[in-house]
C-alpha cells in the first residue's frame, strides 16, 4: 500500500507526535497567521481573467506602502536569492565594481552571487558583530575617484547576526563622497519588521522576501526601485529575462504579471497588507523592538552573550545568542527540540555552532515570546549549558513593566 503524502511530513508535524503545537522561532521562515492560510486557502483562479487584476492591483499598491515608495514595486515568485539577483541584473553591466560589507552570512552570500554574475565586488572585512560601517563606505568612495564603483550593497538587518546596519547613515555616506553608485538594501528580515522608508532614505533598489516580516510562506521575493535605478537599467548589459523589470512594467499597470504569478500567495499577500495596517506599521515596529530588548534582558540575565555588540544596531526582528566557549549551539537546540518541540535558529558559516538565534518577528505576541523564553530556558537546563535562572523572570519584568515602576517609586 502506498503512503499518502502526510506520512512524509517531519515529525513534530505530524499528529500525534507531539502534543501541543510547533514553536517555530527561526528568524525566518515565520508563523503564518490564520486568517492569511484562509486568504491562501481559496481556489486558484485564472491569473489572465477579469478578476486576477483586482488581486495583483492590490499586491502591488499595498507594497508601495510597506516600503514606503512612489516608485515601482516588482514583486517575483521566487525566494530572496532571486530578488538579490534581479537587483544586480537589471542595473549593472559585466566587469562593474559593486561595493559591499560584510555584516554577516547573507551579506557573505549576496557577494557570492555578485561574482558568479560577472561582477567585480569588494567586499569591506566586518566582525559580524556590528552593522556596517558608514565611515569606511565613505573613505572607499571617495578614494574612487574615477566612480569606477557602480552600487553599494548593504544587509538591514543582518538574519545571522541580528546586526542592523543604519541605511540613512550609509546614504550620507554615499552623498558625502559625492560619489554616484547605487545604494542597494537588503530587508529581508527587516521590512514589516523593522523601521524602512526607501524613497526617504535614497534607496535605489530594495530586496525583500514573503516568509519573515510580511507573515507569509516562502515563495514571493521583491524589489522597490528609484527612479535612478531605472534609468540605470536601460544602459545595464548583463543578461536578464526571468527577472527583467522592462518586462513586468506593461503587464503590472494593469494587475497582470508577464508569466504565471504566485497566485495564491498573492492573496495572502493582500491579507497580511491589510493585518498590517490595521494594527498600524508604528505599531508593529514598536512591538518588535520591545520584544527585541525583552529578549535580550533574557539572554543577559542567563549570562550569556548577545551577538551583537553595538546598541544602536540591535535588532528588533532577532536575538543572536553566543553560548560559552566549549560548549555546542547545536546539541542545545537539538535538546530543546526534541524536548520541548521548538525549533531555534542555528549559527550559520563562521558562527557555526556558536550561536542560536532567537526568532521575534512577524506574526508574534507577548504571551508567544514567553513561551519561547521559557522553552530556551528549560532547554539551556536540560542541555547542562552553564547559565544562570531568571532569564524569563528579567522579560517578564520588563514587558509588563515592573522595572519602569521600580524605578518610578525609588
């Protein structure tokens, strides 16, 4: 007898495995709420008919406001690889100088693919502890007098590292050097997330992906882009068909994508814009940050180290945990999994085993972010990892309060 398709289902997925559910606290994918699996859940219609221009219509508009642009979106069914991909093709030529810094691993992976393209990128040394550095973006700029150096490529927040890098510093960076390049951002675990204007800020191209902030599936990828980037990309000679802007501008003026959209996942894009701004982005950028220091008074108050040294480059999407020196990341998550069936994000390259990461962002609540504390506390337990109790206690705390009211009263 054959299996159905749920018996190849992971185990903590499957019922009766576990009771209770899956805490997924990888920074990415993220929970999918509700009502966006009802929106995604309704039969998928005809992409080239009547109604599909009213859902695609909406996606597209309703992205303009997360980003916060004017300017045109593109949105692409693909992951964020290929909306790093379409940044670089649709505004460079082979042989272009691409300046880039090193935050951490995905900052690491888009240089990667920017060589493999034809590109020539330098790439700035980074301690993967901090967000990049706008004072030396600004003295390789101006040290390139002959603008040889075609884009700037930066991380917002860095997934690996929970390292956000200041984008409106690295813009003056860019305009001090009065140097011409390209400012390009990488949000894929900031934007919804975290704080992000790209026509105020002066960025050129903006990359952004569905499973983090936006509360959806992987599966749709996106790019904001200025006016200055699309005259750039008239000029641009590396190869480009899939990912081509020229050829989502007629169809997207009418809600119509040139080859057949994600469509399900558009509908569920449409919802979470709309989840989105019903709570008010204000609103869900606070929430993120306060539970982004929650977290970290948690980490401290075990005694443990936050990844990320710098304050001003805390990340509100994500909590980089450093464990102590002889001891194993990896053989505590997989303690805390198999005990407690939650799932943490594990360090990733240079930080391999070293570091868990924390995941707060999307669709996330008090009650979930102490749930998820006290399972890495029970976890840190059970593992014989050297911490201190009271992480949970010093979160709570501070969420509802008490610290602000002590402090009031002394």
């Amino acid at each position: 007898m054959s299996k159905g398709p749920g018996s190849q289902r992971p185990d903590s997925q499957r019922p009766g495995a576990a009771p209770g559910r899956h805490f997924l606290q990888i920074p990415g994918p993220t929970n999918v709420p509700d009502r966006v699996l009802r929106a995604m859940d309704y039969p998928t219609m005809d992409h080239r008919g009547p109604a599909f221009a009213d859902v695609g219509g909406r996606a597209l508009e309703g992205m303009k406001s997360i980003f916060k642009t004017a300017g045109r979106v593109v949105i692409y069914p693909a992951s964020g690889t290929g909306a790093w991909e379409a940044a670089l093709v649709n505004t460079l030529s082979p042989g272009d100088k691409v300046l880039m810094y090193e935050t951490g691993h995905f900052a690491s992976l888009w240089n990667k693919l920017a060589q493999r393209l034809g590109l020539e990128p330098e790439f700035i040394a980074g301690d993967w502890r901090h967000g990049a550095d706008p004072e030396a973006i600004e003295e390789r700029l101006r040290a390139d007098g002959g603008h040889a150096i075609k884009a700037v490529c930066v991380v917002h927040n860095e997934t690996s590292t929970g390292s956000v890098t200041q984008v409106p510093e690295i813009r003056r960076a860019i305009d001090a050097a009065g140097h011409p390049a390209l400012l390009m951002v990488d949000t894929i675990s900031s934007l919804a997330s975290l704080d992000y204007c790209h026509d105020e800020w002066g960025v050129d191209v903006t990359v952004a992906g569905s499973q983090k902030g936006l509360m959806l599936p992987p599966g749709l990828s996106f790019n904001a882009v200025s006016e200055k980037a699309l005259v750039a990309s008239q000029s641009a000679g590396l190869p480009r068909a899939y990912w081509s802007w020229d050829e989502m501008a007629e169809p997207n003026a009418t809600g119509y994508f040139p080859y057949t959209p994600a469509t399900n996942l558009l509908y569920g894009l449409v919802e979470a814009i709309d989840m989105l701004h019903e709570e008010g982005l204000d609103n869900v950028f606070a929430r993120h940050q306060r539970h982004g220091e929650a977290a970290r008074r948690a980490v401290r108050a075990w005694g443990l180290e936050v990844l990320c040294l710098e304050p001003r480059h805390y990340s509100g999407s994500l909590t980089a945990v450093l464990v102590p020196e002889g001891h194993s990341a990896d053989a505590f998550r997989k303690t805390t999994l198999e005990n407690f069936n939650m799932s943490l994000g594990n360090g990733l390259s240079k930080i391999a085993d070293k570091v868990f990461r924390i995941g707060h962002l999307g669709d996330f609540n008090d009650l979930m972010l102490m749930g998820t504390l006290s399972g890495v506390e029970m976890g840190l337990e059970l593992s014989g990892m050297p911490y201190r109790r009271g992480g949970v206690q010093a979160a709570l705390d501070y969420l509802c309060g008490k610290e602000q009211a002590s402090a009031s009263a002394a």
